[in-house]
C-alpha cells in the first residue's frame, strides 16, 4: 500500500520571501533618498548632491543606478547638472518636490513646443495676478515668503553657472505661486517651467553682459518681494510685468520671437528706449 501523498507546507504570505518584482530598483533607492532629504530639509535648493561614486558607496548601489535616478531628479525638475570639474560641477538643488498633479503637467509640456511668445503673455497673466493676490493679501496678514526668500539667498552664491541661476531663477516664480496657494496656477507655472528656462537661457548669448543681467535680476526679485512685504498690489504687479518684459528687451529678441503684446503705446517705446540705453 502506497503512503499517503503530502502536501508542502504553505509559506504564510507575510513570511515569504520578497520577490524581484516587489522590491524596490536601485535607482528607486537612490530617488527615495534624495527626495526625502529634500522633503526633510536635509537639502535645499542651491545646495549639491555628493558625486556619483560618493553616493553610490553611501547607498550601496552602483553609479549608474546613481545616474538612472539624477537623470529621473533632473527630468522632474529637482536638479540640474553641469559637466566637468571644479566647484560648479556636478548636481545643483533648484526645486523641491511638489505635488503629482505639477509633475504630470511639467512633463506634458516638455514634449510639447510652446511658442515664446504664448509662454510669455500666459507669464504676464498668471505671475501679475500672482503677486497682486500675495501683496493685497499682506494687508491683513504678511504671507510667507520664506521658500522664495531662500531662493534668492541660493542664487547669491558667486559660482553659479548661468543655467543654474536660471533655475532658481524660474524656481523662484514658482515658488512666489505655491506662497499664494491656487494649486491650479501652481500646477500651470510648473508645466510651463522647462519651456521658461530654455527660453530665458537661449537668450543668455545675446545679452550685453551675464554678470550686470544678474544683478539686476537679482535686485528685481528682492523689489518684488519687498513690494508684497508692504502690501503695495499695484507696484507688485508692476515690478513682475517690468521684470519679465525687461528680459526680453536686453536679449534683443529678433520679431519671431517677442512677445505679441496689445497695440504699442508711446509709454512703451519709453521703456524700451531707457532699457536699450542702460
């Protein structure tokens, strides 16, 4: 008489082993850990990650791993990188993360081939309201600026390459959109981001000077600040609409490219002519 067949033993599911398809990808860990660092506050914008190989032994993946998720950081919009040596290579902090909705939005664009000069009209629409909401707002309440305020501290730092300046830069405006709280217009500046650093950088070659623009720049993100601070709506609108305008005058955009503004006005040409002459 044949035994009776058995039956093996039934791992219970929380003690079976976890297979290839349920844990997390190398460069999965490498992305959680720099998120959550920046969630955290362990990194912030203007700081820079460890090298390739510094990482890669922290976290004991290997360094293409370590690329897979920059690559991914970079695409997102966290970060940007500059190649070679010295003390502006690397990868640079210019965003921390924000919602799904901003992410889906930001990619959408990047596939698609806006014209500069829709980017800049839907700019000047979204950005004046922006700041004349914050500064109406400080009225009764100063709103907190601490996010974009540390933003212009990052983009004080001497070594910064231009398209790292031009990250914060376009970070900056974000951020003064996330301190006013519309998600959707939160989520629409964070879709038109990549298309407002590749324009703003590809005119960086056409500029006069790079280090008397970011000056200027930066003292016209402190007056932007300072006229929400004191609840001045009307010079808040002014000084983004005059900001963003004034870039494109100094760049010398050819006509293909220029903003279609409304019909000229004599104050128009005014401001054009003192911004041609310095």
């Amino acid at each position: 008489m044949n035994a009776p067949a058995t039956t093996a033993p039934t791992v219970p599911p929380a003690t079976q082993p976890a297979t290839a398809a349920t844990e997390p990808r190398a460069w999965e860990v490498v992305l959680a850990r720099i998120e959550s660092d920046l969630l955290s506050g362990v990194l912030t914008p203007g700081d820079r990650l460890p090298g390739e190989r510094q990482l890669a032994i922290d976290l004991g993946v290997g360094r293409s791993s370590v690329r897979e998720a920059i690559r991914v950081l970079e695409v997102l919009g966290l970060i940007r990188t500059h190649t070679g040596s010295g003390p502006t290579a690397g990868a640079i902090i210019v965003a921390t993360p924000s919602g799904g909705m901003a992410t889906l939005m930001r990619l959408q664009v990047a596939a698609q081939g806006f014209a500069v000069q829709d980017v800049v009209d839907t700019r000047l629409v979204i950005e004046t309201a922006v700041v004349h909401s914050l500064a109406s707002r400080a009225e009764a309440a100063v709103p907190d600026l601490a996010h974009p305020e540390s933003l212009l501290d990052a983009m004080d730092q001497p070594t910064l390459t231009e398209a790292e300046f031009l990250a914060l830069d376009a970070q900056f405006h974000l951020s003064l959109a996330e301190a006013e709280g519309n998600q959707v217009l939160v989520a629409t500046m964070s879709g038109l981001r990549d298309s407002i650093e590749r324009y703003v950088l590809a005119g960086v070659p056409q500029l006069a000077s790079w280090s008397a623009t970011a000056d200027r720049l930066r003292a016209e993100h402190r007056g932007i600040v300072e006229a929400i601070r004191h609840a001045d709506a009307e010079l808040a609108r002014q000084s983004v609409r005059s900001h963003i305008t004034n870039y494109y005058q100094a760049r010398e955009l050819s006509e293909d490219d220029s903003p279609h503004p409304s019909t000229p006005t004599s104050s128009d040409s005014s401001r054009k002519e003192e911004t041609d002459h310095g």
